[in-house]
C-alpha cells in the first residue's frame, strides 16, 4: 500500500519505495536508490520524482536537488531510448577511446548528453565504467560492450535501432 | 568543564576541556584564520585554511574541528603552515575572478585579507576559469558564483541559524555551487530563486563577496562610508545595527544596515527589516518644508519660524479659551525615550492636560503592575539567549520580534534549552519546541485560568485539552524559566499568567510588543492615566513638581469622541498615524485644530492643519528601550535637509506659546569649568575632565534641544530608571525595571497589535521601497532583471 496518494509511479515501484524507506535507521538512506529506481521508471529524474520523492523521506525538494546534482548517473531531462555512454578515462582514452566518442558522434549526429531527434540514441561521455581490462568499452543502458572497434560500434547501433537490444526504461 | 594547560607557539594557555583549539587562541589573542568555521554553527572542516601543526599529530590538523587537550603543544605559524595555507588560497583562487576592485566585499573580505598576508598573488592554473553569471535570488540576495570559496557558511546559516534551509550545495567538485530553493526548472522565468525570510544573515556570514545584498551591491566601497552605530528602528527587540552613512547634497544618506561588529545585544543577528528597511529615510516622498493649511484649504509650504509661530500661538489661544482638557496629544512608537517623555511633560505642564497617548502595543501598565514590588523578575533580552527553560505563550516571535526567535533558536541548539510553545496557531517556533500546546482559538484567557489553577477552565483553554496536563507539569517542574508573553494576553489574563509564573521561584518575564519604542513610549507616560515609571496621576510621587492635572486624561479613542462631538479643539500628533492605524473618519477631526509631526503625508498628515517636517529615528541622537525593558543609545546616522527631530520642535512650540523652555527642557544646569583645551601640556587632563563629568551626568547641557537634558530627569524622577551613563556611552544594553505602583483600578484595554510580519513595519514599512519590493516578490511577482556592475 502506497503511503502517498497519486503516486506518479507504478503500483509495483511505489510498493518497493514503501519498503524500502524502513530499510535504514535513517528515512534519507533510501534517496539514492530511491533516484536510481526512479530514473529507471520515468526515463530521467523529472520536478515531479524529485518532489514525490522529497514527499517520501520527509525531505525538502531542496535537499533531494542537492544530492541528485552530485552523482553525475542522475538525469534531469530525458535520454534517448538507448543511452550511449561512451568511456574515454584512461585505458579506455589509450585504446582509442576518443576514436569511438568521436566515431559515435559522428554517426549519431549529436554530441555529449544530446539526443538523436527520433529519441532513439543519447549520447555521454563518461568516466570509467569498470571495464578497463577490455577497453576501450561502452555500455548501452545497463549493456556492456567491450574491446571495441568502430565497425563494432556500428553493429552494437545497428542491433539497438533495430529494436533487438534491451531496453531498460 | 574542568580546565586544560597546553602550550601554543610557546605561551601557556588555559581552557575548558572541549573548547575548540580555534576558540581558545583566539581567546587567548592569537588568531587562526578560518574561512568556514563559523562560531555557533556546526563544524565544517571545508577550507583548510586553520591547519596548524600538533605535536605528535602525523599531519597538519584543523584548529576548528580540534578540541584542546591537556599537554598539546601547537605551532601556528610556521614556514610549513604558511606553505599549506598559501596553497590552499591559490586553490581558491584557481577558479575566482579576483573583481576585488568592484567587489562589494573588497576592503571588508577574509580571502583579500589571507590573500595579502600569506602572498599568494599566483596561479598555477592554465585551464580557464568557470564563469558564471551573477545571480539575482531576490530582491535583495544576490549571488555571484565566481566569488564563492565554498565554505558553507550560508547554508549552514540559514539552516541552522534561521531554520529556514533554503540554501544548499549541488553539483560536485570545481563546478559544485551554492543553489537556493527555487529551482530554474520550477521558476516562471527559468532562473534560481530564493523562497525564504529574506533576512541576508546568508550575506553577512559570507566570507567574500559571492553573495550580496540589493540594497548595497556596487553602490560604494565601505571606507567610503561613514559608519554609525544606533538601534534598528523596526521591531521592539532593538538589535544594534551598524548605518553606512555618505554625504550627499543635501545631508547624509544611509547606504547600508548592517551588523558590523557584532557587539549589541543581538549578537549575530538582524532580520531583513534592520538590513534593508533603512531606506524609507532616503525617501523622495518625504516632506522637507512645513506646510500651513490656508483658509482655502491648501497647504502652503512657509518657513519654520512662521509654522512655529502660527502652532504656538494657536495652541496658546485654544489653551487659554477652551481649557487644556480641549486638548489631546498622540505620540509615536519610534520616538526617543526623551522625546516621548518631553511630549508628554509638554502635554501635562504647558497644554494643561492628560489627553496623552500613543498607539499601544502591548500592555505593560498591566504587565509592570503585576510585577509590582518583585525585583529581578523581568527578563533582559540577553536571557533569551542562555535561559536553560523559556514557556512562550500567544506571539509569534519568528515574524513579529525575529531576533528573540533568532535568539531562542540559538539557545535550544546550543544550551540544549528546553522551550515550551502555547499558541492558538502552529507558530514556527513549536519546531524548536519540546513541547507544543494548541490553544483554542480566543483561549489565551483560559489558559491563563487553566495555569493559575482553574481546572474548570481547560475546555476552553486547549484543543486538546487531555494536552494541558503534561504541558502544565512540564513547565511547573522547570526551576529557571523564561516566560515569554505575546500581545494578545492584556488585563486580567495577563495579570493571572504572571500570577502563575510567580509561583515558580526561577521565572522571569518579557512582554512582546511590536515596535522599537513601544516600551520606552509606554515607560515614558505617554499615556492618559500613567506618569513616566506607570506612576498613577492621581498619585504623581516625583512628578509632584510638575503641577499636573489630577484627572486621569482621556485615552486615544475618547480623544477621537471628543474630536466628533466637537469637543476636542486642538490635537498635536508625534510621529504616529492613528487615523489610518484605528480608521478615524476624517470628518471627526473636522473642528479640530491639527498639527502633526511626520515625515510622510500620511492619512493623519493629509488632515493636519500644520504639518512639521520630522527627521526619524535614524537621524537623531537619544535612548530607545526595547520589548524586554533593555535601554540602548541612539545615534545620528543619516541627516536631510529640511526636517528637525521631534524634540526640538517640541521645545519650540513650547516657546512660542511663551512658555517657560527651561522648565521643561532643564538645560544650562552642570559644571561649567575652564574646558582648558589650550592648555598645552595639561590639555589631556582637561579631557580627561571632561569624560569624567560625561560619565557623571555632570557635563554642561547648553542647548534646550540637548536630549541628555531630559535623560537627566528621567533618570532623576521616574522609579526603577537608575541607569550608568557610562554604560549608555559605550554602547552598551542596560536592562531597566521601572517600580510601578501596583494596581488601582481597571482600565480600558486599547491594546491594538500591529499585525506587522516580516516584511511590513507599519506606517513607516510602506515608504521602504526595500520592503515593497520584498512583499511584491514573495507575493510571486516576477523580479527586475539583473543589473551588473558594468552596466
Ligand atoms: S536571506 Fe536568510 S532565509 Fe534567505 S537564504 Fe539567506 S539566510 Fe536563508
Ligand atoms: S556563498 Fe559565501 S558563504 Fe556561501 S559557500 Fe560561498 S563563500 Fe561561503
Ligand atoms: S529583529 Fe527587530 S530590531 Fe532586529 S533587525 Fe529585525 S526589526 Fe530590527
Ligand atoms: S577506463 Fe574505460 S572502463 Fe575503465
Ligand atoms: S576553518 Fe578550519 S577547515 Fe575551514
């Protein structure tokens, strides 16, 4: 049972909000995966998640800004259907990770945080993603794609706009 | 806590264990720099700037966040401190624009200090630096995000100072900023905006110059200015305020309030009417010459000497052909206490009559009545800061007397006082509460029964009322107490809570009134049955000398009856507008002669008959008392040609009705020795001489306008006023408690609470454009665009 009447979330996530906020000693614990979780639903961390949220921990909207603003995961305005997230940090940058960015800009005809015109394709360039052993790499969504090349990146764009990918929102 | 030894950059040093390293240098007169520490605010840690060295501590520490401990031997200036703290400026300044030449901090900023002391003139960045605009949050907090070092004193200032919380920190890292509550995305014209009490303690805290004020951005540089200290003409909390002052070409313009040294009674604080509101003074609406009704009905601007002679010599022939009892005299809540005592001596010795009063605020003939005979029962302003336990009932201190709220935030954060709130609304205060109590609505007076012992009285005196139980032993079990008392209890309610709180040994009082006289007006006499010091009229004691009238006079609404029945001849108002504050028809005053003393055509102005141009309390010297009894110095700050202060034009009216001047003003009385100030080699002793009399009330008073006249007879006649002159000259509080008698008979409540808020200050708050413009915005008009310096 929801605690907020009119929730903007599904029944399903406003249920996981409602647990989740008992899961800590501290009601404000639950903000960052309250945010993620968030995200996930809506597509991008939209005035009415912050205040639904902030409504949730008894926070102000302020405060929810505050910490949303910080990690760099967090959205506040829509990404394409499948984000690109493109890592340039140093393994991925000394095995041509500017190579691929560059490539995908290229390709997609839009630069860091834009979005194709379809809302098909966003595009990032992001900080490393843990993949460092297989660079350069990217991730799609929650997709991995590692050791690339661009005729590689061309496929992995070709099968996400064919619709076969997973999409996560 | 038990006292610690330890040495700093050699000296021995004692302080209570747990004191910060920071404080106790500093105590001791060595100073740390520090850009985030900020004293009563929570430790920060943010800038590094107070690292000092510890033996046997492996790295440089920070004095703000160390707590002294027995043995601890600290260097604070060393070679590799000034290293750590001069890379730690060039850091900061990596990304600041180094405007210091049309920064409004420049000349008053930590980081231009710490940045001329420890020489860090260089960077050693090559990236550019990350500009952004300057931002217009409100009408009076601006933010310049360049200037920022990011040291979180705002946002703690306004959360834990004002909890308010509108100020917070987003993003992350050098692009990390200081953002208010209102959202671009939420703000009609997509820009960051601030929703909050508008007060600039945000302003005040910051070190630099990233955050601004509206009134003052890049209108001067502070050694430009003259700077006055005197008493903020707002609220009856009187915070000290320091005025900016500048000349211009006619007089002296108050360019800032601020709060400069944090040496008054307020300490750190002043809200947004003592920052901003000074500039109703600067007012082009404001009358500059006197103004005489013609029989046609206009008014003719004439000169002071013919107003003078036209008011005294009407005033005269009404006196002598229709009776000083045809007479009625108003003053004001802004006058000086030797004013307001001046007005009402006028009124009583030379017009012959007690038809004296003022706009009431409070009811303190009740509250001192009460109190009669007690000693050290009424609570100074300063005990809100440190009382360990404070019962507020009625009032809403956070928008009617801010800094009491400031005050009593400030002690239940850091004494851990424990505050108990009795309100009929959910005043903000109750957040800071241990206990809150919802009064019904009209329930003030059962409550009082209620704590007084009358059980029967709880169904009225709660919502709840199974609440008043637990609220009642909670107080009763409190040894020091502080009872806080808002305007709405008066009369026999107020006399039964004071009763109640009487019964606990350790409890103080204070009354709540709403402007920064209204005591001293109340103190004073200015009222139709009350002599200064509430001494009954039929009873004058000390005034015995005065001659007065035995009949108690009329009060301000039986003044405005008699005016409609055709009674009242002529009416003398002080720097007050009760035809707007009661909603006088104008036509009462129709066979009145009206003479008013403003600086604005008011509605009471508007019906004058001869009007006299007043200076305010900003441009005249004297005393003011504020709600709790706590008397201050005010001085001259601002001056415009054209007006003259309510005192002098007193006296001379006075004097052209031919009446004695020196009878009423007791001047030309002290020492008149040899001042000697050419006496070369001995010319400091006559100095000295002449501080030593200043200090004993025994300096010459040559001039009938000299209000330390009339403060000699305050302090001479009026019971419980025993004040040290020397404490009044060195800017000091001084807490008074005037003897009055106990208590006669009833008497009519006239008690009119003001209403005001944060953002309105009576008549006066209508002509600060400051406070208009606040009102406006809150109300969600959309701001004036964004000026900058270069424009
Ligand atoms: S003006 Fe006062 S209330 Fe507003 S943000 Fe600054 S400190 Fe907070
Ligand atoms: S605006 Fe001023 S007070 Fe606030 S963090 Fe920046 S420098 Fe510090
Ligand atoms: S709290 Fe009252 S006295 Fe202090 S600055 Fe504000 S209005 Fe003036
Ligand atoms: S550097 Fe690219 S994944 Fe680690
Ligand atoms: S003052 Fe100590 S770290 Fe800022």
């Amino acid at each position: 049972m929801s605690t907020i009447t009119n929730s903007i979330f599904t029944p399903e996530t406003a249920a996981r909000f409602d647990h989740l906020v008992t899961l800590y000693p501290v009601k404000r614990s639950a903000l960052v995966p309250m945010l993620l979780y968030a995200q996930d639903e809506v597509g991008y961390v939209s005035d009415a998640v912050v205040a639904e949220i902030a409504q949730r921990l008894d926070l102000l909207e302020l405060d929810v800004r505050n910490v949303l603003s910080y990690y760099s995961m967090l959205r506040t305005k829509p990404a394409g259907r499948y984000n690109v997230q493109v890592c340039t940090n140093i393994s991925c940058m000394l095995r041509g990770g500017y190579e691929i960015l560059d490539h995908c800009k290229h390709k997609l005809g839009i630069g860091h945080k834009e979005v194709t015109a379809d809302g098909v394709f966003s595009l990032e360039e992001v900080e490393c993603i843990g993949a460092c052993c297989w660079a350069p790499a990217m991730q799609v969504n929650y997709d991995f794609h590692d050791n690339l090349t661009t005729v590689k990146v061309d496929e992995i764009i070709e099968t996400y706009r064919a619709g076969k990918g997973k999409d996560v929102k | 806590m038990a006292d610690v030894t330890f040495t700093v950059d050699g000296k021995q040093i004692t302080a209570p264990a747990g004191t910060l390293l920071i404080d106790a240098c500093k105590s001791a007169g060595i100073e740390i720099p520090a850009f985030c520490y900020y004293p009563g605010l929570s430790l920060q840690a943010a800038c590094r700037m107070c690292v000092v060295r510890i033996e046997k501590m492996p790295k440089l520490a920070t004095a703000c966040t160390t707590t002294v401990a027995e043995g601890m031997v600290v260097a604070t200036e060393t070679p590799e401190i000034t290293q750590a703290r001069k890379a730690t400026l060039q850091l900061l300044l990596g990304n600041h624009p180094l405007d210091c030449p049309v920064c409004d901090a420049g000349g008053e900023c930590e980081l231009q200090d710490m940045t001329f002391k420890y020489g860090a003139a260089d960077s050693f960045y090559t990236e550019p630096k990350n500009h952004r605009e300057e931002q217009n949050w409100s009408p009076v907090v601006y933010f310049d995000r360049p200037r920022c070092i990011l040291c979180y004193r705002c946002v703690r200032m306004c959360g834990e100072g004002m909890d308010v919380f509108a100020l917070g920190i987003q993003n992350r890292g050098s692009s990390a900023v200081i953002a208010p509550n209102i959202a671009p995305s939420l703000s009609p014209d997509n820009l960051a905006h601030l929703d909050c009490e508008q007060c600039g303690m945000c302003i005040d805290a910051c070190p630099v110059g990233a955050l601004t004020s509206g009134a003052y951005r890049y209108k001067t540089r502070p050694w430009e200015m003259n700077h006055v200290t005197t008493v903020c003409t707002h609220c009856g909390d009187g915070c000290k305020t320091t005025l900016g002052v500048r000349s211009t070409s006619d007089g002296a313009e108050i360019v800032r309030g601020d709060n400069r040294d944090k040496s008054g009674i307020n300490g750190d604080f002043l809200c947004n009417k003592g920052r901003y509101a000074f500039d109703f003074a600067n007012s082009q609406e404001r009358i500059t010459t006197p103004l005489v009704r013609q029989p046609n009905g206009d008014l003719k601007p004439v000169s002071w000497e013919e107003a003078f002679t036209v008011a005294g010599k009407k005033l005269r022939e009404l006196r002598d052909t229709r009776g000083g009892k045809s007479i009625g005299v108003i003053g004001g809540n802004r006058l000086t206490n030797e004013e307001a005592y001046l007005l009402q001596k006028f009124a009583r010795t030379v017009l012959g009559t007690n038809n004296v009063d003022h706009h009431r605020t409070a009811d303190y003939v009740t509250f001192t009545q009460a109190l009669a005979g007690q000693k050290g029962r009424t609570a100074s302003w300063n005990d809100t800061k440190s009382y360990p336990a404070v019962l507020i009932v009625g009032g809403d201190p956070t928008n009617q007397a801010p800094g009491t709220a400031w005050n009593l935030r400030s002690d239940v954060r850091l004494n851990k006082a424990r505050l108990y709130v009795a309100n009929t609304s959910e005043i903000k205060l109750r957040r800071q509460a241990r206990a809150f109590l919802q009064v019904a609505p009209f329930g003030y007076g059962a409550l009082a029964g209620y704590l007084a012992g009358d059980a029967s009285a709880a169904s009225n005196a709660a919502l709840d009322p199974t609440a008043l139980g637990g609220f009642l032993e909670a107080v009763k079990g409190e040894e020091k107490l502080l009872i806080l008392i808002g305007s709405e209890l008066r009369g026999a309610d107020l006399k039964r809570l004071i009763e109640f709180g009487l019964t606990i040994p350790g409890a103080k009082f204070a009354l709540l009134s709403d402007y920064a006289n209204s005591r001293g007006a109340a103190d004073m006499g200015l009222l139709p049955d009350m002599l200064p010091g509430y001494t009954p009229v039929p009873t004058p004691g000390p005034f015995t000398e005065h001659n007065i009238p035995s009949e108690p006079g009329l009060d301000l609404l039986e003044i405005f009856d008699a005016a409609a029945a055709g009674n009242l001849s002529a009416l003398y108002v002080v720097n007050s507008n009760p035809v707007a504050r009661y909603g006088v028809d104008p036509a009462a005053l129709k066979d009145t002669f009206v003479i008013v003393q403003e600086m604005f055509l008011t509605e009471t102005a508007q019906l004058a008959d001869i009007i006299l141009p007043a200076a305010n309390l900003y441009e005249k010297s004297g005393s003011v008392t504020n709600s709790y009894g706590d008397l201050q110095l005010v001085q001259k700050a601002g001056d415009r040609s054209g007006v003259r202060s309510d005192f002098e034009m007193i006296v001379r009216i006075a004097d052209k009705m031919g009446a004695d001047v020196k009878a009423l003003v007791p001047f030309g009385k002290g020492l008149r020795a040899d001042m000697g100030q050419s006496r070369g080699a001995q010319s400091g002793e006559a100095d000295r001489h002449a501080v030593w009399l200043t200090a004993n009330n025994l300096e010459p008073k040559l001039s009938p306008f000299d209000p330390w006249a009339i403060l000699d007879e305050i302090q001479r006649l009026v019971p419980g006023y025993d004040l040290l002159r020397l404490q009044l000259l060195s800017g000091n509080d001084q807490h008074l408690e005037p003897a009055a008698a106990a208590a006669t008979a009833s008497r009519r409540d006239l008690v009119l609470p003001s209403g005001d808020g944060l953002f309105t200050s009576g008549t006066l708050g209508r002509f600060s454009p400051a406070l208009n413009d606040v009102q406006r915005y809150q109300a969600g008009e959309p701001l004036i665009q964004i000026q900058t310096a270069a424009d």
